[in-house]
C-alpha cells in the first residue's frame, strides 16, 4: 500500500462504524461455527457469494429507517446489472443522513474565499433542511420533480440537495463559473430526461 494517499489508522478504523458492525457479526459467526470475516476482501467476497445474507446484515447494522417490507432481499426478476435491493422498503436518504449526528455536532464545515470558514451543526442543518423543504413543497414540488441550481459547492447547496432528497424530488446543480455553453449542455440535457 506504499501508493495509497492515506492510510487511517488503527484507532480511526477501530472508531468506525463499519468496524463496529463487522465486529458484531463476526461475534455471531464464531457463536455459531462460521469463519470471521477479517478483511475488507473476506467482506466483499461474503457480499458477493451470499448477497442476501449481505445486504440484510447492512440493513440491520447500518440502522437505516425504513419503510415497507424486507422481503425479497433481491428481486429475482432482475439480472445481476439490473438488481434492485429491497424492491418494498422505502427510505429517507436526508432522514437517514441527518439522524445520526447529535444536535450540537459539526455535520459541515466550509472554507470560502468571500466567507471564511463556516460551519453548520447537526441542529442548524436539519432546521435549514426542514424549512426549505417546507418552502419546495408549498409551491408545488412534489416527489419525482427536478430541481436544478446554479449554485457554488457550499453549505446551501448541500441544504438544497438534502431538501429535495427530504421530498423525493431529483437535484441536481452547476457552479456559476460554468459558462453557458457548459450550463445550457448540463441543464438541458437533463431537462429532456
């Protein structure tokens, strides 16, 4: 690994979730005569060669809300390039995102040359969310709508995403420093979808 431009370290990896997770599951194998999974490549051939098994266990350990049913785990209609996981569960990606921090811990922090530093907790972060989404819903967005912006890559524009995430509504944006040919081929395209 002499090529890899960081390398956690053992106290950072051990502070993980992931890590956490796996250590959990691995107690559960060894409890009932299954091998431990003790790298990233015993993980991933484990999703690989049992792919049920795999995605149930993300689902649990991750603690992702959901609603909906579990079952199928895979839909068995699909190929392997056209799966779908867990076709009956629906999720809050911004719900799911925004619930594990607590109130007061750092979810952002932006360095701008007009603004400095900035930073957004947990709290400020879900209350901007909440409101903007509030304001897209009042006017009409509704899931499955686009919403483009024309916005730098800051704070507002990851609260931007996350609103219409909260809706089912579809974002997507562009930096100013674009140009309009680059605009009109980004936003155009996208509009014909």
């Amino acid at each position: 690994m002499a090529d890899a431009s960081f390398i956690p370290s053992t106290e950072s990896i051990e502070s993980s979730r992931l890590f956490e997770a796996l250590s959990a599951l691995n107690s559960t194998r060894a409890s009932e005569g299954i091998t431990p999974l003790e790298t990233y490549r015993d993980l991933y051939t484990w999703s690989v060669e049992a792919p049920e098994e795999f995605w149930r266990w993300a689902l649990h350990s991750l603690e992702l809300s959901c609603e909906g049913q579990e079952d199928p785990v895979i839909d068995a209609s699909a190929t392997t390039l056209g799966a779908r996981f867990f076709p009956n569960l629906k999720l809050n990606f911004t719900d799911n995102l925004l619930k594990h921090g607590a109130p007061d811990q750092t979810a952002i922090i932006a360095l701008s040359e007009a603004r400095g530093l900035t930073t957004r907790t947990y709290k400020e972060l879900s209350d901007e969310v909440d409101a903007l989404a509030y304001y897209l819903h009042a006017i009409g967005i509704q899931p499955g709508d686009r919403v483009a912006g024309l916005t730098s890559n800051s704070p507002e524009a990851v609260v931007s995403l996350l609103a219409c995430a909260a809706i089912g509504a579809v974002f997507t944006s562009a930096s100013p420093e674009f140009g309009m040919d680059a605009l009109e081929a980004r936003f155009g395209k996208w509009s014909h979808a």
